[in-house]
C-alpha cells in the first residue's frame, strides 16, 4: 500500500511532461508560422517577381 501511495504522489516526472508538451506546442505555433510565410513569399515570387522577367 506504500508503494501505491509513493507512486501516485510522486510528481517528479510531471516537471518532464510539461516541458514536452510546451515544446510541442511550439513547434506547432513555429510550423504554422513558417506555412503560411512559406505560401506568401510563394505567391509574391509568382504574381510579382516572374512576369518581370518575360
């Protein structure tokens, strides 16, 4: 019954856990980000750079 009680309040690898899911979700946020620059950057090179150059 010890053991049972020591693991359920042991919070040690909580401290783990969260750092993985704040870096989870950064590397989201930074996925997203770097898509939706990548598309833009995309379009501009498209409708803006290549007819200058026919």
């Amino acid at each position: 019954m010890k053991l049972i009680l020591r693991f359920v309040s042991d919070d040690s690898g909580a401290t783990a856990i969260e750092y993985v899911l704040i870096g989870a979700f950064a590397s989201i946020l930074i996925i997203g980000g770097l898509t939706s620059m990548g598309t833009k950057v995309s379009e501009n090179y498209i409708n803006k750079i290549l007819p200058a150059f026919d």
